[in-house]
C-alpha cells in the first residue's frame, strides 16, 4: 500500500513539474505507465519474450528508436550519429509537428477531441516545417526508417478501427502537404510524393496504449509492423493476424538491478522522478551505459535476441541518455558480427535467420 502511495506522491510532483516545463511536455510516456512499471516490473509485460535460441554465426541486432522526431536540433545531432557510428534508425513521426496551430485548427480532428487539439503542441513556424521536412527527407536518403507515431498524441486506448484510420488519414495528409504547409512548395523533392503515399510502414502507439481497433486498422492501411509492446526481457517479434509486433524490453538497471523499461523516459523518471536533473548527469550516464551494454552483452554472447532501446527527442537529465546510446553504439555497431538497424530493415534479416535455422522466429 505505501508503494502505491509513494507513486501517487511521485505522479503528482513530476504532474507539477511537467505543467512547468514546456520541453518536458514533448515527452511522450505517460507518466502513470513509466512510474508503475519501475515500481511493479511484472506488470509491465504486455507480451512475454519468445524463449528462442539463434543459431551460431547470426548477427546481433541493435535497433534503435526515436518517438516524436520534432526538434531540428535533434534530427541533426542523431543523423551524425548514425553516419558516425553505421547506425541506422527509426524514427517515430508525430504529425501535427508538419502543421502550424492554425493549420492544424483547420485540418485536425483527433477522435473525442476538439478539432485542433494536440498534446505535443504543432510547429511554430513554417521555416520549422521546413527545415523538418528536410530532415525526414535527408533521414530516408540516409536509409532510415520514417514510421508513424499518430498524430496528436492522444491515448487511444477506447478508439475504434474508424478513429485509428481518421487518424492514419490526418498523418498521411500531413505527410504529403509538408512542403506546402512550409510555404515552399517548390522545393519539394522529386519523390516526396511517393514517399509520403508508400514509405511510411511501421507504427507506434502514443503512450503504448492500445485498443481492439488498432490492429484492423494497421492492417488495413497496410502496415508492416507495430512497435507497440513492452516485453519482460528482450524477444523477437510476435505476429498477430500476420502483423509482426515489436516489444520494447525490460532490462536490469541500477545497484538493485531492478527491471525498466528500455526507454529514456522510463529512467529518466527512475533516475530523477521526472524532474530534470543536469547536476548529476554524468551519473546517471553512467548508470544508463552500464545497464545498455550488459543487456547488450546478454544477448550478444547468448541466444542473440535483438536489442530494442527507445529515446525521445529530448536531452532529459542533462543528455545523459542520448550520451549513453552514443558510447553504445560506438562501440558495438561496427563489430562484423554485430546490426544497428531500424525496424524496417530488421524484418527481412530476422525472416533470414527464421529460414536459416527452420524455426519460426515470430
């Protein structure tokens, strides 16, 4: 009883906090799931991991993610990350960054919500959609998954297959339009509009929250995972009427080697109880990279199940988080036997090693 209730108190003074501060609203974890989880881990499993064992010789898979995808800053720094450490990644769109609060007000209906309503905010200028929608091009070019993270980022966890769908359609308008939202349709590039129409295949849930009429409507509108999961430890990929479903997994941290979820926003709220804490920084990327290369040691030396890890596009605590992934990933991503790969580009080589080794890996 008194965890639960030392939860609430948690709950309420990071509430407080967040109110506060506008770039910790952009964060997209609800805040009741991330505190649960740290406190009750058993609870956090929506799908078990799948027990399987690779073959020898299988490379192990990094992927890597980021939800939102909005701060221009933060498109530049992870894109020179990526070319600096041969990673490639994916990245979760919110759409209603592609749209002014105007623009939005005119265009955006998210289900049960007034029109024009978002939870992360919209871009504040049309330089701003422009400068992203160069970014998700550059990003594509690069090899790099753009997938859909909805729009508004709302709990959809009552919706039906017709509200995800409303929601599907909103997020490929916005797509399709950015150049003209930006005011520089002219610079569209040659090939956004196929991109916009057929390259956006993959799917996050805000709030990893789910509902009966998500997976009809992705399938629906054709798309080829959903990354929606949490699991208890790191697993392959579930299918479910012939959609593969990813889960984020639930790793050893700390001096307790107590269960969290892979995500920064999930220590973040371990590490500071959701209140940005710069002054210890270096500890808590410390306590981070620990935690990411002993999970990546795991698996790489055992059964070389892929390694899901989530971040956000904001430097919580100071960067440590992003800092953390960055020391990670340099060291591992070049080893021969060794993929830090998106999503998208993880399917098909998980589909080889299902074949090489004639189990099935889903």
């Amino acid at each position: 009883m008194a965890a639960f209730f030392q939860s609430d108190q948690r709950i309420a003074a990071f509430s407080n906090h967040f109110r506060q501060n506008k770039s910790l609203q952009l964060i997209m974890i609800r805040i009741p799931l991330a505190i649960s989880l740290a406190l009750c881990p058993a609870l956090a499993a929506a799908e078990p991991s799948t027990p399987a064992t690779a073959p020898a010789g299988d490379k192990q898979l990094v992927i890597v993610s980021f939800d939102g995808a909005h701060d221009n800053a933060l498109w530049e720094k992870s894109l020179a990350m990526a070319k600096r450490t041969g990673a490639h990644f994916t990245y979760f769109l919110s759409c209603t960054f592609l749209m002014t609060r105007a623009d939005g007000k005119e265009i955006y209906r998210p289900p049960g919500q007034k029109p024009g309503r978002s939870n992360v905010g919209f871009a504040q200028s049309r330089e701003e959609i422009a400068a992203r929608a160069g970014h998700i091009w550059r990003a594509h070019l690069d090899g790099h998954d753009i997938a859909s993270h909805a729009c508004g980022h709302f709990d959809g966890k009552g919706w039906s297959k017709a509200d995800w769908q409303s929601e599907f359609a909103t997020f490929n308008t916005a797509l399709s339009d950015a150049w003209k939202k930006a005011g520089k349709p002219e610079a569209e590039p040659a090939g956004w509009s196929e991109f916009a129409k057929t390259g956006i295949k993959g799917f996050r849930a805000p709030y990893l929250s789910l509902s009966d009429g998500l997976l009809p409507a992705l399938k629906a509108d054709n798309f080829t995972y959903d990354a929606s999961l949490v699991t208890k430890g790191p697993g392959w990929p579930t299918t479910k009427d012939g959609l593969p479903r990813f889960g984020l997994p639930l790793i050893p941290e700390g001096p307790s080697q107590r269960p969290v979820i892979g995500m920064d926003y999930n220590l973040f709220v371990r590490h500071s109880m959701g209140v940005e804490n710069k002054k210890d920084s270096a500890r808590f990327e410390a306590r981070t990279y620990e935690a990411y290369r002993k999970a990546f040691d795991r698996e790489y030396s055992g059964d070389r199940i892929p390694l899901q890890l989530g971040f956000h596009f904001v430097e919580m605590n100071g960067g440590a988080y992003w800092r953390a992934l960055d020391r990670l990933l340099s060291e591992v991503c070049g080893k021969a036997d060794v993929a830090c790969v998106s999503y998208a580009q993880a399917l098909p080589l998980i589909e080889q090693a299902k074949k090489k080794a004639g189990r099935t890996a889903f």
